[in-house]
C-alpha cells in the first residue's frame, strides 16, 4: 500500500512538472553543457567548469537569458505576428530579442569576471565586448532561437498533419454514413413499389413477398450496422433480394442465378456493396414481349475474392433512351462506386459493357478476413416460386 501510494505521488509530481513545463529547464542545461563539452573538447571538465568554477556565473547567463529569449519568441512574437502574417513586424522584433539577449550574455562575461577572484583577462583572454558579442554569446544565441524554432513549427507541422487526417477520416466516415441513407430510402422505395404491383396481379404472391422484405429489413435495420459484416450475410441478403425481384417480373423477365454454395469463413465485406449491381438488373430489364428478357447473375468466391457479373437484357426499339437510364440510372451504381473507392480503394476492378441488346456490369473485389462475431442470427433463404 505503501509502495503504490508513492507510486502515485511521484506520479503526481511528474505530471506536475511536465504541466509547467519544468522539463524544459533539463532540455536546455542538456544543450548547453553539450555546446560546453563540443567548445571545450571534453566532457568531463565542462561539467567541472560548469559547476564548480567561476564560470559558473556565465553559463547561468546562457541558460537563463537564452531560454527566456526562445519562449518570448514562441508564446509571443509568433502567435501574435508570425502566424498572422505581419512578416516585417515579426522579423524586426526577432532580430531586436536577438540582439538584446546577446548583449544581456556578453555583458554576464563581465559579470563572472566581477565576482570571480580571477581577472576578466584570467578567465577570458584579451577580449573586448565587441569581440565577445560578435563571437560565442551571437552563435549560440541564433542557434538556440533556431532550434527551438524548427522544433515548435515541426510539432504545429505534425499536429496539424494528425488533425487533417482525423478531419478526412472523420468526412470519410460521414459520407460513407450519407451514401448509405441515401441507399437506404432508394431501396425501400423500390421494394414497396414492387409489393404494391404483385398486390393486384397476385396476392399469394404479394404476401409471401411481404415476408421475404421483413426479412431483408430485418437485416438492412439490425444486422448491419458495422462497417464490415460476415460475407455469408450479405450473400444471403443477395439472394433474398433476388427471389423479390424474381416475383416482381413474374414470367416476363427468366433470371439464371448461379451463385455457388461454399463456406465463406470469417471473410467480411462493406454492408450492400453487391446488392445495387442486382437491383440496376432488375430496375433497367427489358420486359417487352417482342424481344428476349433475361437477366444473368453469377456469383463466384476464391479465397479473399469475389466476382460478381450481371448481365441483362435492355430495351431495343429505342436506344437512345436506352442508354440514358443506363448511364443514370438513380443514386444506386453511382453510390457504390464511390463506396468502392472510399474503402477498398485499389483492391476493385469494376467494368461495364455495352452493347444493342444487353448491359453487363463485372465486379472483382479483394475482401479482408475479419473474425466479426454477431449476435443476431443469418437471414435464412425464403424458398419463393417466381
């Protein structure tokens, strides 16, 4: 008890120091005494010149004159000139703080010799005050301006580089969350409208639709709200969502569905990422009786990577405005692409192709292995007949 109550003193009075800044005071006598060790050539008679000499007296005018000229400059002469731009103001008060602080040290030369028993000349040689100025008192002056300089505006540099991060990953993340409640209310719109159409060509079919969408939302409110969910999920939601679609165009549209049953493992993938590729098929099918309609879904998993092609039938007597809805086709493709780009980034290929009768749409996509444990329960696959 003993032991941690000390602990937490020591503790305490770290914090303290550290919060008035005391550990600034060993930064500099660490980088005077290294200027001392460097001008004398050894560093264990600067430590004896520093403590136990005369010299003593001078090397406190170094310390103490020179952090003071630094904090003025970083605390005052910056915030209140640098950073708003008053350039001429700002180096003419810099050069002034370095100039006084050079007099106020060369003058300590004096003031070591006045107290010491030794002579000025003893101590330093036949030197003038303008010849002390013009020396050691200047370069290190500058030099400690400079240094505390170019470590001040290196911490401002990579605080404001960790901010501008936390900024682009916190818009990341809001336009991810914007694009997904842009999806959301498109998809329920097109799934209601589906329901209403089945409620007057068939009713069965209409209630067992009904079902199936509780489900889907079930899933879409509940069980996807992370940013990653299990693959198996989302691949059954998929499917879900197809045999909807299937009810929707009744015998009018054949859809071949080839998506391979395999076990996923702990592979996880952004939440409705394949889904509007389905949805766009079955929104801009061709559902004409002069011409073909079907629409093509095959779903294949290797590993990390899924591939996903659809292929569907588009309407021929007018193609003009054939590609029109394809080429804007809602806020779905185009939010999915840029949900691509935001979070998988280089791990995608997404291609598109084409042609008089048809429009395919090719998605390689490299998922992570994730361990992503959930409480809720996999959608099951409702068995519904088209």
């Amino acid at each position: 008890m003993r032991v941690e109550l000390d602990t937490i003193k020591n503790s305490k009075i770290l914090i303290g120091l550290y919060r008035y800044k005391i550990h600034h005071l060993l930064f500099w006598f660490v980088y005077h005494y290294m200027w001392w060790a460097i001008g004398i050539g050894s560093a264990k008679e600067a430590a004896y010149n520093i403590f136990f000499s005369p010299y003593t007296t001078k090397f406190l005018f170094y310390f103490i004159f020179q952090a003071a000229a630094v904090y003025f400059n970083l605390y005052y002469l910056i915030p209140k000139f640098l950073e708003k731009r008053k350039y001429l103001e700002y180096l003419f008060l810099f050069a002034l703080t370095t100039f006084i602080t050079v007099i106020i040290i060369t003058f300590g030369y004096f003031v070591t010799a006045y107290v010491s028993p030794s002579s000025f000349t003893e101590l330093f040689g036949d030197q003038t005050f303008v010849k002390l100025l013009k020396s050691s008192p200047l370069s290190s002056t500058l030099a400690s301006m400079t240094l505390a300089m170019s470590i001040k505006l290196a911490k401002n540099w990579i605080k404001s580089q960790q901010r501008q991060l936390l900024l682009e990953k916190e818009k990341t993340e809001t336009e991810l969350k914007f694009l997904k409640s842009q999806f959301n209310p498109h998809f329920l719109f097109n799934t209601i409208n589906s329901i209403f159409v089945l409620i007057h060509k068939n009713p069965d079919m209409a209630s067992e639709s009904l079902a199936n969408f509780s489900d889907l939302m079930r899933y879409q409110l509940y069980e996807c709200n992370e940013a990653k969910i299990p693959l198996d999920k989302e691949v059954n939601y998929l499917k879900n969502f197809i045999e909807l679609g299937k009810l929707r165009l009744d015998n009018t549209v054949s859809v071949t569905v080839n998506i391979e049953d395999t076990i996923y493992g702990n592979v996880s993938i952004a939440p409705f990422i394949l889904m509007p590729f389905v949805e766009n098929a079955f929104k801009h099918c061709s559902q004409g009786d002069y011409q073909r309609n079907w629409i093509i879904i095959h779903l294949h998993f290797f590993e990390k990577n899924i591939l996903l092609e659809v292929e569907n039938t588009i309407i021929t007597d007018n193609q003009q405005n054939s590609n029109i809805i394809l080429e804007n086709s809602g806020i779905g493709l185009k939010n999915v692409k840029r949900r691509l780009d935001l979070i998988y980034q280089d791990r995608y290929e997404m291609s598109t192709k084409k042609t008089k009768e048809t429009y395919k749409v090719k998605l390689d996509l490299q998922l992570s292995t994730t361990l992503i444990t959930s409480e809720q329960p996999i959608i099951p696959i409702t068995s519904l007949q088209s």
